[in-house]
C-alpha cells in the first residue's frame, strides 16, 4: 500500500515537467471586466 502511494505521488510530480499534462484553463478568471462584463473585442 505503501508502495503504491509512493508511486502515485512520484507520478503526480513527474508529468508535469515531462510534458504530459495540459492547462486547460483559458484565463477568463483573470481577465478585466467593468461590473463583471468583459469590453467587447477583449477575449
């Protein structure tokens, strides 16, 4: 059991940096907005 935690957690930390995962978020939690609504032409 604990030799499959170890794994987990070693493969947890090692996709990342090999290349094998992908951030999927498209920054609109970040983006300005005027009273919550984004200027037209901005994406």
């Amino acid at each position: 059991m604990a030799l499959g935690l170890l794994l987990f957690l070693l493969l947890i930390v090692l996709a990342p940096s090999l290349g094998l995962t992908v951030d999927s978020r498209d920054s609109a939690d970040w983006k300005p907005t005027t009273d919550g609504v984004r200027a037209p032409g901005r994406r």
